[in-house]
C-alpha cells in the first residue's frame, strides 16, 4: 500500500470522539478535507530508511497531522480566513466558540495517540513534540506581533518561519528516525534537512499567496497583502524601495478601508517593478540547498532517500 493511503486509511479510521457529535463532527472534517499530508509522509519516508514496517507507526504519523490541522483550526480563527483548501474554515462553518474548543481537544487527541508508544520511546519523542508545539506557538505569536511592528527584519522573519512552520516538518522527520531507532546524528540530520526546506516551503507559500492562480490555490489569493503581514516579499519590497515607492507602500498599508483587488495589484505591481519575486525565488532556492546538504549525511534506504529528495524537489516547484 502507498504511503499516502495508509494516511488515509489511519484518518478514516479515527474517529477522533463521539459525543457531543458538534465537538467531534468539527474536528473530522478538517481532517477530512484533504492537504498534502506532507508531514505524516515525511515520518514515514524518515522511518522507511531503516525499517521497512512503516504501517506499524502509521498512529504516530497521523498525530503529526492531526497537531497540524490543530494548529490550522486556531490560526484561520485569528486570521479571520474564510478558505482553507478550498473549503469553508471550522470557525466559519460552525462558530469561533466551537473551533476554540474542538481545536483544543484535537491536541488532547494528538497526546492520546503519542501515548501508545512503547515506554522506551514515549519519553524521547513527548519532549521533542512538546519543543515543537511551543515553538509553533511562540512562530505563531510573532507572526501576530509583527503585525503591529514596523522594521521587522528579514532575519526575524526567518526565524518567526522557522518556528510557526518548518521545525514540525523537522520534528516530523525526526519522529520517524527515532521510531526506526537511528543515531543522534541522523535524527539531527533529518531534523535539520525538514527545518531546512520548511523555511523555504513558507518562503515559497509567501509568494504563492501573492502570485498563484485562484483556481488552484485554495484560499484568498493577496490574503496576505490584504492582511498587511510582514512577509519575506513586504521586507525585501521596504529594503530595496525609494522613498517615493516606500510612500506608496506605507499608503496602501494604512489604509482601514479599501478595495482589496485594488490592494493586491498596486502592491504586486511594486514587487514587480522591485523584482522581489526575483530574490524570493532565490531565497527559496538557497534554503532547500542547505536542506540538500544536510539529507547528503543521511543513510540508509536508497529509495526512501531518493524519495525524501523528490519530494523537497515538488515543494520547490508547486504551484499551490
């Protein structure tokens, strides 16, 4: 069976409680609708490279992703965002009040799940996940915070991204390492080679949100144009712009009202003519070559190495 639908099997399978129906019902269906389910796979391919029972962890693959879409449930709620994956968000179909508390009793469920682990591995892999978790939500809070700030440097932004999104893909794969019994030093080099191309997955995220094609992309093309978020694309434009294009920026920015289609295409318009997709593109590049590196000191399974490579290569060349 395909790893992708072992996942599938194993979220069918969950059902995550019964009653209330309107606490449980919430949380299947976000998990119902899809993604890529990179982060569950990721263990798998991680665990693939020295043990061939992946089925056996398949559990513990799917907390990955049900902490994720944990995570989903509570940042649509703050970011007030209608879509996810082309579908209604939780808070919108039901409530807020009920996305708060189904999503909070999904990361119950994610520990309930950790919690069938043998003894000798629980303690190791519950305190990885628990630095993860944290760092998810201290990412998460200073992506918030830096909507209040101005000057929010390019190295603050890599590191807000490096925590709200690219160490659970580096946990991810580390999870999978040591349900496989690896070295220390290949656990850290999967963690490193996930942290590596989750920075540049996000990086590649920020300019998808400005420039994908609607049809695809699944949520609110310029959503974070519309938001006034600090992004990788927003830094660069305010580092390289004159003070006639900073003017016109800082404009657009403070504006409570407006046209949001007018928004977007006067803000693209000034990456264009500042070729920040150019030095995007290139940003995204350098940090999947750091991933590169560090899956070089991988061993283990050729295929399941090969595999991993292919599948950073897809993420540098997605279009949604």
């Amino acid at each position: 069976m395909k790893l992708f639908e072992l996942i599938e099997k194993e979220v069918t399978k969950q059902k995550f409680g019964k009653n209330p129906d309107s606490l449980y019902e919430p949380i299947r269906y976000i998990m119902s609708i899809g993604g890529k389910r990179m982060r569950p796979l990721l263990t798998l391919l991680a665990y693939s490279l020295y043990k061939k029972d992946v089925k056996s962890i398949t559990t513990y693959a799917l907390a990955v992703e049900a902490f994720h879409n944990f995570t989903l449930m509570h940042d649509d709620i703050m970011d007030q965002a209608p879509l996810r994956r082309g579908k209604v968000t939780v808070h919108k179909k039901w409530d807020v009040n009920t996305a708060i508390l189904s999503g909070d009793v999904m990361l119950v469920k994610v520990y309930d799940m950790f919690m069938t682990l043998p003894d000798a591995k629980l303690k190791k892999v519950l305190k990885a996940f628990n630095k993860c978790a944290a760092e998810v939500c201290e990412g998460q809070q200073l992506d918030m915070d830096f909507e209040k700030r101005d000057g929010v440097t390019e190295a603050e932004y890599i590191n807000m991204i490096k925590l709200k999104t690219a160490v659970l893909l580096g946990f991810a794969l580390e999870l999978g390492a040591i349900l496989a019994n690896a070295n220390e030093k290949q656990q850290k080099a999967l963690r490193d080679f996930g942290v590596n191309i989750g920075i540049g997955f996000q990086l590649k995220d920020d300019l998808l949100d400005a420039y994908a094609d609607p049809e695809k992309f699944g949520k609110q093309v310029g959503g974070d144009i519309i938001a006034n978020k600090k992004t990788y694309l927003l830094i660069k434009a305010f580092e390289k712009a004159n003070d006639q294009q900073k003017q016109t920026l800082s404009h657009w920015l403070s504006l409570k009202k407006f046209n949001k289609d007018e928004k977007v295409e006067a803000v693209k318009k000034m990456y264009d003519d500042l070729s920040i997709p150019t030095l995007a593109n290139k940003k995204i590049n350098s940090y999947f070559n750091k991933g590169f590196r560090s899956l070089e000191a991988v061993k283990g399974n050729v295929n399941a190495k090969t595999a991993l490579r292919t599948f950073a290569e897809d993420l540098i060349d997605r279009q949604v």
